[in-house]
C-alpha cells in the first residue's frame, strides 16, 4: 500500500514577542485624619446605641450617643480649649457678656461649635454692630467683634451717661466729651435708643436740628427739635413708617419749618398738626 502522507503542519512565523505589561503598582493608602476621626466616632455611636437598645429608651440613647461623640472628639484633641475675643479689649464687661451670648465653654465638642450659628447669638444680643466666628482647629474659638459707637446721652436722673447704638450704657465714658450727641431723658430711654437711630435715619433732616428725645411710656419717644416743634412719634415697632411719612410732608410741604407746636404720627397714615398760635385746640388733621 502507497503511504499516506500526514498534513504537514505549518507553523506560525516567528515575529517579535509581545511583551507583557507590568503589573500595576499598588500604592499604600494614605489615611486621612478626618476620615479616621468621623470613622471613630461612627463606630463608637454604634456601639452605644446597640446598648441602648438592648436596655434603655431613646432618650437614652440620644443622650449615650451625643455623650460618645463628644468624648470620642476630644480624646483626639477636638475639644474647645481656648475662646478668644478681638476687638473689645476696651470693654471687658461687654466682651465678657459676649463671650457668654456665644455659649461655648472650655471642653465642648468643637465639631459642635459652628460659627454661624455661634455669629446669630452674638448679633442678637445687641452687644455689637457687628461680629465674624472662626473655627481654628484644632481647639480654638476666635471671635471678632465691632463694638457700637457713642449714639446719645442720657440723664438718668442723677448724671449724665453715655449710650451707644445698641442701647448699652458705657461705662467709664465722660459725658461731658460727648456733648454734640442727642440729648435722651425718660426712663429705660436707652432701650429705645436703636429705634430712635432708624427713625432719624430716615426722616430726612429732622436728626440736623434735633434738640432732644424724651422717653413715653417706655415705649416710644416724643422729639423737640430747635425751633420748639414737638413731634410724637408711635411705638418703636412703627418708628419706619412714621419716619416714611414725615419725610413724605417735610418734602413736599416743608412741613417741620413751618410754625407748628407740634406734629403728632402716632395714627397710621393720619398726621395731626397744631398751630403754634392755638395750642388750646385740639390737633387738626392734615393728609398725608
């Protein structure tokens, strides 16, 4: 029999070699101090509250896991050691009612002491014209505050005492070197002292001939001005709309320059007048 003749096989042409690609290189992870804090903090929450679960109600637990949180922050260093004050070095009784209205003691959680809402407390209690907050890590307040300026004298029935914008008595200021400021009297004037501002602010040139204020009721104040017109004013929740209209009459009628006794806004949207010559009869209404 003829032999059979197998299939040669042919083989692949040799080329180059492809060469393999190296193995990606795995670099270590660098772990960061924020993430390895909110990680401790989270997984000792957990812990207390599977404890407070098992044997206590949610109070408890709220109470156990704000308790963990803090302890957790400042065993690593986040804790408020230091709250410091600028811009009232001149005034320790006011920075120290700041630092008070900032509620923030030595010891508390400083992932807890957030500027804004420690900036609302401050501006709210009238102390200020102004404040900024900042969070230093890893443990310090620092609070910046604009004190109030001088605004009015007020005598408060035994000598004469120096008030700023926010209504707050200063302290250790001669009122004698503040003698071109409006002149208040009444009791607890000083309270009213911030709508008084706003309304001479916006009652055109009523504040340049201002003589004195006078307190009513401890609610609201009646105005003289240097030509002996008396204007009463309402109460300090409405001192803007008094303000708006007087300003409206003064414009258009020179109201405040003419010879009036007095000028009574007390009435929304009705402004009485009284003739200086019949200060016996009763208040004319003029429009307004």
């Amino acid at each position: 029999m003829p032999k059979v003749k197998g299939k040669t096989q042919k083989r692949a042409p040799q080329g180059r070699r492809r060469t393999a690609p190296p193995p990606p290189q795995v670099e270590p992870s660098r772990a960061d101090p924020a993430s390895i804090v909110t990680g401790l903090v989270l997984v000792v929450a957990v812990i207390v509250a599977g404890a407070a679960l098992l044997g206590g109600s949610m109070s408890k637990l709220g109470a156990g896991v704000s308790g963990a949180v803090d302890s957790t922050a400042a065993s690593l260093g986040f804790a408020v050691q230091d709250v410091r004050i600028v811009g009232l070095q001149q005034d320790t009784c006011r920075a120290r009612l700041v630092q008070q209205t900032a509620g923030i003691e030595t010891g508390d959680n400083m992932f807890r002491a957030d500027p804004h809402t420690i900036r609302r407390r401050i501006l709210s209690s009238g102390q200020v014209t102004s404040a900024q907050v900042y969070r230093l890590w890893p443990n310090q307040i620092l609070i910046h505050a604009s004190p109030a300026r001088a605004a009015a004298v007020w005598h408060d029935g035994e000598a004469w005492r120096v008030i700023d914008g926010t209504g707050q008595i200063m302290e250790g200021l001669a009122a004698q070197d503040y003698a071109d400021l409006i002149r208040l009297s009444g009791a607890e004037a000083p309270a009213g002292v911030p709508a008084l501002l706003r309304f001479l602010a916006e009652a055109g040139s009523v504040s340049e001939r201002l003589s004195y204020a006078e307190r009513v009721s401890r609610r609201r104040w009646d105005i003289r001005l240097r030509n002996g017109l008396l204007i009463r004013l309402p109460p300090d929740t409405s001192v803007a709309r008094a303000a708006k209209e007087l300003a409206a009459l003064d414009g258009s009628a020179r109201l405040t320059e003419r010879s009036l006794a007095r000028i009574d806004l007390r009435v929304p949207e009705r402004t009485f007048l009284e003739p200086l010559d019949e200060t016996d009869a009763a208040g004319v209404p003029a429009e307004s």
